[in-house]
C-alpha cells in the first residue's frame, strides 16, 4: 500500500518522504474524519501527499504553516473528489449511533456541513431545496442527534 512512499531514497528535506514521517498520521486522521472507510483514506493519503509534494513550493516555511497548507490542500482536494454528496453518504458506513436515526436527507446535510464544511447556500443550490429547508433538516438532525446520545 505504502511501498511508493517507502520506496523513495531520501534526497531533500521537501521530499515525499519528509513529509510523510511527519504529516502522515495526522493527515490520515483528518482524512478518516471525513471519508470513513478505512482503504479509502488510506488511498486518498498516497493520492494527496503525493500530488502536495509536486505542487509544494519549498520556500521557507514553518512545519505549523506547511501542515494548514496541507490541510487545507487536502479539504479541496476531498471537497472535489468525483463523488457528490449523496454518494458519499450511501459509502460510509453510520458509525455514530445517532445517525442511525436520521432520514436521508438529514444524513446528507448533517454530514455535509460536519464532515466537509459545505455551507446552507452551497447545499441548497446542489439538493435543489430552500435554503431555509435546508436549516430545518440541520435543526432536525441535530436534534434527534441529541436525544440519540442522551442530551
């Protein structure tokens, strides 16, 4: 799975092995937050490391700064994955216990706005619905959310 990263000889210390002794875990913990498979995150790590470390300009940075960069890169590159968002929601799997007890379009616009940070506006223009439906479902949502955990 990791053999490309593993593979490469050191050579610098901006190259794609820098960065994955340092950012690696973190990124893949940022990523599993979002995507919630585990091969999937784990692919999408390879893909945006690797894509960060070509567009990457070595300038000199801070490791606080290059790791917002990368996250950053990382949030746009997952917000502009090929799935939209009710294929993603069919993909992962309900691991809270309380999502279990949303209706469909609560679970996409609850993970929508939780998960990747779309905003209302954003997700009622793409779900085709008001924006003020749209705030409905989020209230709703979180609010069985809570009687689901007991709050």
């Amino acid at each position: 799975m990791f053999k490309a990263v593993l593979n490469i000889p050191p050579a610098e210390p901006k190259d794609i092995r820098w960065f994955y002794d340092r950012y690696a875990a973190m990124l893949l913990g940022y990523i599993n937050g979002i995507v919630k498979d585990k091969q999937q995150s784990e692919d999408q790590l390879v893909k945006i490391l690797t894509s960060f470390t070509q567009d990457f300009v070595a300038a000199e940075k801070s490791n606080q700064h290059i790791w917002l960069e990368l996250r950053q890169y990382a949030q746009n590159r997952l917000n502009s994955a090929v799935l939209s968002d009710r294929q993603l929601i069919q993909k992962q799997s309900v691991s809270e216990p309380g999502l279990a007890s949303l209706d469909d379009l609560q679970k996409i616009v609850f993970k929508a706005v939780y998960y990747h940070g779309k905003s209302i506006s954003q997700l009622a223009i793409s779900l085709n619905y008001g924006e003020e439906e749209i705030r409905n479902q989020l209230k709703l949502a979180i609010d069985k959310m809570r009687r689901a955990r007991g709050n």
